[in-house]
C-alpha cells in the first residue's frame, strides 16, 4: 500500500480507531471493512499455514474499504463483517459471566455493573453526532 493511502486511512478519523476510537499510535492497523479473507496454505517446513498471496473477495481491496484500527480491535474483527465483530463484542460479557471468577467477583463487589447498551462503534457515533448537528442546526 502506498504512503499517501495509509495516510488518508488514518486521516479518515482523525487519526482514531473507527471502532473503538481509541488515539492510533505507530503500529495501528488498516482494517478491511468488507473483509477480503486471505487465502492461507499449509506450510509443512514451517509446521504453520501461511499466506499464499491470493484473497476471496478480492473487489474489498479498494481504499474506500478501509477503516483505521487499532490492533486489537483490527485483531478481534478478524475477517468478520462490521455486523459480526459488534456480535462478537456483545457475547463478551455472557462469555466473562460464565467463565471468569475474578469479573464474577469484581461484579459481586459493585466494581462492574453491566449495562447492557447496544455495541455502537466511533465510525457510528461520528456519523450519528454528524446527522444530529445538521438536523438541529434547520
């Protein structure tokens, strides 16, 4: 990817992750939006797959389907769709619940309290802020 690209990438938030919206630092990640899913193969050498240079969907790789991401979110995501990484986030707290004493114990204790609000990403709540400010503004 050229220089310039990945620029406009970070510009596209103002240099935040479109999902959490944390401030990206150096090694912040450019996440497809429509994932490509990259082809991988089994390397007997190695005893790891690896890339094998070819992707499903390959008309995802434009610029305009690019979010900037932090790595963890760009990790968690995976090659999931913006629907099913928000799915995934949602189950955390069931998955917590059923198998971390220590979150069980911080919530026993009122340090937690689960709320339960819908899963909006930054890109969302930039968007969302923007509509509202044009409709207040008329």
């Amino acid at each position: 990817m050229k220089k310039s690209d990945r620029n406009k990438i970070f510009e596209k938030y103002g240099g935040k992750c479109a999902y959490c919206g944390c401030d990206l630092t150096k090694n912040w990640h450019a996440d497809h939006i429509q994932p490509i899913v990259r082809d991988s193969k089994w390397d007997r050498k190695r005893g790891k797959f690896v890339n094998s240079g070819t992707c499903r969907n390959p008309e995802n790789e434009i610029l305009e389907n690019y979010n900037p991401a932090c790595p963890s979110c760009n990790i968690q995501k995976n090659s999931f769709t913006v629907e099913h990484f928000r799915e995934n986030i949602r189950q955390f707290v069931n998955s917590l619940n059923e198998y971390s004493t220590q979150y069980k114990f911080a919530k026993r204790y009122g340090l937690i309290v689960e709320t339960g609000n819908p899963i909006e990403f930054y890109f969302e709540k930039i968007h969302n802020f923007g509509e509202k400010f044009v409709q207040n503004s008329k």
